[in-house]
C-alpha cells in the first residue's frame, strides 16, 4: 500500500497528544494542506480545539505540543507554530526523496491505499430503462459511477459494478405498442402511437430491422405472441445500443441485472411475505401498503396494487434484498434526478427488511444542460427530443465528455459547453492536464535522441532539490494516495480532477522555468528525467481512475 502522509502526520499528533493527557486523542482536529508555501506543507487547527479543554490561549497549547512533536516527527518534518495556535509542519527534503523512491517502485500500483480492507461493495449506476438510447444525462451518471467504482477498488474495496435492466411493467408495454406502431407505418397503415408512449426515430430504424427479419407475417400471429415479439426485440435491440455506447465511452459492468427475472424466480412475492411477517404492511383500498412512516417517509407507500399488481417499489425492495443475499456489505445506488422523493421509501424499505442502516447509499446526478452556441437542448426520451451520447461522444471525443462530466460535484446542474470543449488549449481542463503527459513524452523522446543516458532510480534522486519547482512537484506526487483515500471516503471522483489541475499546473510552471535537458549537468538532468518520470506515473494512475487516455503526443 502507499504511503499516507496525512495520516502518519496524524497519527504522530495523536501519539503527541497521548503524552499529554489519553482523552485529548479523541478531539476532532484536522491536517491538510496549507494554501501558501511561507506556512509549510501542511497544518493542523488542534491546538485551537484543546484550548477550551486545556483552558489555556490555543499558542501556548501548539507551544507546548511543539517539543513532542519536533522529536516525534525528527527526519520526517520540520514543525513550527504559526499566528495564534496553528503548527505548521514542512517535509525534510531527505524525507520526500525517500517517498519518491518508493512511488518508482510502486509505478502502476502507486495510489493505492487500504480505507476499503476488501470491503464488498456494489455500484449500480445507469440502469436506464431499455426504452431508448442513452442521452448526455445518462453520461454523466455512466461516468461518474464508473470512476467512482475504479476509485473505491483503488481504495482497497472489493467492487462489483452493475447495470439494472428494467424490463418488465407497463413502460415495456409502451415500448412494444409504440413498435408496432411505427412498424404498421412502414407498411402504410395509419397507426398511432399510444399515449405515453415512445416517438424517438430511433423506432423507426429498429422497426425496419425487424421488418427486414420477419416481414409483414409477423401482423398475422396472435396477438399475445405478436406483442411479445415487439416488446422483446425493443428492449434486445436498445440494450445491444445501449451497451454499444457504454462501451465506447469505456464503461463497462461485471453484471447486468433483469428486473423480470425477480417475477420470474418468485423473490417479488418472497419479499412481500417476509414484509407481511414483520409486521410492516397492512391493506387498504383493496391495495398492500408498506408503512415507510415509521422510518420518515412523508406517507406509506404501496406495494401491490388494487389490481394485484406488484408496483416497482415492490420489484425494486426484492432488488435490494437479493443485493443482500449475494453477500454485499454496502450498495451505492446513482440515480437521476428525477428520483430525489425515491430515497426516504427506499431507505424505510431496508430497515423493514432489518438491513443495515448504513447498507445502502444513493447518491443523486444532477442534470445536464448540453449548450451549442449559448442556447440550451431539450432532453425528453419519450418525445424523442433528447440529445444521444453518441452524438457528444462523437463531436468532443471520449476523454473531453468523461473529464467534463466529472470535474464537478456529481449533485450539482452542469452546463455542457460543446465549443469550450472542443478547444484545443490551455484553457481546455482536459487539454490542460493531458498535455502535461504528452510534455513529458516530448522530453523523454529528446533526451534519447540526444542519447542521455539515465535509469529512473533512488540513486538518480541524488542531488536533491535544486528549486522550489523541483520540490513543489515532489509534494504534489506524494499527496496522491490521500487524493485517493479521500476521493473514496467522500465518493467524490471531482476531488481527483482537482488535484490533476493542480498536479499539471505545477509541472506546467517547472517546465517553463527551467531547461531539464542540461549538457553542462549531468547529474541535474538525470533527477530532472526522473521528476518527469515520477509525474508521468501519476498522471497516468489518476487519468486512469477517472477513464481517461494518457496521450504521447498533441
């Protein structure tokens, strides 16, 4: 596993504040990076939180804490008290030379980090109705589940990634009826789409297949095995698109769950009978309601239907429960917007089952409003009017969609700027970042045809720190286990855009500073090589967690 540099810093604070008195270990403080570089490397606010307790001014506290700490922390960083109370902490020089020995060991593995102790976790994430294709809304949930599924493994969880189908109720039936539909139009017949049904072109290409395959005989059968024929070769034919474009935009699922084999295999009834046996259902109207109040829902819920039928609440509770029997300890759900009022039923649900309070989170991905020329576009699959993935995919590329979709706060509305995004420049993030990667390929390809010699190693670390650049990039690659780390724990893949911004942009500022290929110093290139060496690692890891391509030449 990588080394954690927070939390030794941490666990050396703690130890510090054992000496003094056993209780204070449980105060709350925090250590993190400090903004500016006169106030070292990082800082902790703990004397400031023992000050109350101590009953003493918070600068006397970090005073007295400075002498344990200056021993503990001897060789690893320099500690100093600062302004009212803060201890600032500045890694010795011979300290990060040694980590940055360890993360050219590491190379591919460096980041990893243990906070998941091979936890089994699904995430579920798109599970988008097989109705129609999948649109620039579904995207950002494809691509924030998929990094955030590469990150929690990352972390030390074991991790399944699942795709939901639901392929049973009354949408199928729109499905089927609305092929048809557009199947009788080819035909020249005068035939409606039902109400609340599908009116996307796409039908109309999957109905000509379907013509082409079975041909106008296909009218003729009955009519229970004829709307069974439409139903199934609508979802067949949108599943295989849709899974056409999860793949080309690299997102791909261990398991792709049907809604109907939980019909199928009796658990919908089996989950209906164990609620009846808890005591948590009663009947009223002729209906089966779960009393999700007693778990802060606004009101009970149905789970059966005055005509017997089995909601989706109900399917989607036997969901969860087999989510359980599988053996996971956590489930992340990722839904759409439009889900928000589904969370508290779905949370009553699982402690009616007597589930694990902390069993299952959701998370929430805002919607997304793709701009072309300032002006927003419509997104309705049943009207047809949405923008397909495909289309974003095409025009701004796999890397630019993915990064965009992430680099913000997953719950927040995101405006897609097709034109910005489309730029090739510094100002472009995704640019940004990708041509730190190809910067250092550059220099590596010049180093060789000028034929310098160099073995990225410990030994080439040498000559230690020349600059500030030097070691400001040194600080940047060692912080990136806790990068992951906490990436993981907040379930927030933006934290790892962030911190790629800032990781280009001081590799951007080194290299416009100084010239890394010196004739005149040897020694100086081949720790110059191996600074680049040690960058590109870690661009490529995090590129990679977040779905990216690292690309040699732009």
């Amino acid at each position: 596993m990588s080394y954690l540099v927070l939390e030794s810093l941490r666990e050396k604070i703690c130890e510090a504040l054992r000496s003094f008195d056993p209780s204070w270990e449980r105060v709350e403080f925090v250590v993190e990076p400090t903004r500016e570089k006169k106030h070292g490397d990082f800082a902790t606010n703990v004397a400031f939180l023992l000050a109350r307790i101590a009953k003493r001014p918070p600068r006397e506290v970090a005073q007295n804490l400075w002498g344990v700490l200056q021993e503990l922390l001897s060789g690893m960083a320099r500690v100093e008290v600062a302004g009212g109370g803060f201890i600032n902490f500045t890694l010795e020089d011979g300290f990060l030379l040694k980590l940055l020995a360890r993360v050219l060991e590491e190379d591919e593995r460096f980041g990893e980090v243990d906070l998941g102790r091979g936890k089994k976790v699904q995430v579920e994430f798109v599970s988008v109705n097989p109705t129609g294709p999948l649109h620039v809304g579904h995207g950002k949930c494809a691509a924030f589940g998929d990094a955030l599924a590469r990150i929690l493994k990352k972390a030390g969880f074991q991790v399944e990634k699942e795709y939901y189908i639901n392929d049973a109720g009354k949408q199928i039936e729109l499905l089927g009826a609305s092929l048809e539909a557009r199947f009788r139009q080819l035909l020249g017949e005068e035939a409606d789409i039902p109400e609340g049904g599908y009116r996307g072109e796409y039908l109309v290409d999957i109905a000509r297949e379907l013509l082409r395959e079975r041909g106008v005989a296909l009218l003729h059968l009955p009519k229970e095995e004829r709307t069974k024929v439409f139903q199934e070769y609508a979802v067949e034919k949108i599943l295989e698109n849709i899974r056409k474009d999860l793949d080309d935009f690299r997102v791909s699922f261990d398991v792709w769950f049907s809604e109907r084999s939980l019909y199928e295999n009796g658990e919908v009834d089996y989950v209906l009978s164990l609620l009846r046996e808890r005591g948590y259902t009663y009947e009223r109207d002729g209906a089966l309601w779960l009393r999700t109040t007693l778990w802060g829902d606004d009101k009970d819920r149905v789970l059966v239907r005055e005509n017997g039928a089995p909601t989706y609440f109900a399917s989607d509770i036997a969901y969860h429960w087999n989510k359980w029997k599988r053996g996971f300890e956590r489930v992340i759900d990722i839904w759409g917007a439009d889900h928000h009022g589904y969370i508290p039923r779905m949370h009553a649900a699982m402690q009616a089952l007597g589930l694990p309070e902390d069993f299952l989170e959701v998370f929430i991905v805002q919607f997304v409003t793709l701009l072309r020329g300032g002006q927003p576009e419509r997104m309705s699959t049943r009207q047809g009017e949405f923008v397909p993935l495909r289309n974003l995919i095409d025009e701004v590329g796999v890397d630019v969609a993915r990064y965009y979709f992430l680099m913000r706060d997953p719950e927040t509305h995101l405006e897609f700027d097709v034109e910005e995004a489309k730029r090739q420049s510094m100002d472009n993030p995704v640019y940004y970042v990708q041509y730190a990667h190809a910067r250092i390929v550059s220099v590596f390809r010049e180093a060789r045809k000028r034929g310098v010699e160099w073995v990225p190693s410990a030994e080439a670390l040498c000559p230690g720190f020349e600059n500030e650049e030097e070691r400001d990039i040194a600080r940047a690659i060692v912080y990136f286990p806790e990068v992951v780390k906490q990436s993981a724990l907040l379930r927030q893949p933006y934290l790892l855009c962030n911190y790629l911004h800032d990781l280009a942009g001081t590799f951007h500022a080194f290299y416009n500073l100084h010239r890394i290929l010196d004739e005149e110093n040897t020694l100086r290139t081949v720790f110059r090589l191996t600074l680049c060496r040690l960058t590109q690692i870690v661009l490529r890891n995090a590129l990679e967690l977040l779905g990216i391509s690292v690309p040699e030449s732009m």
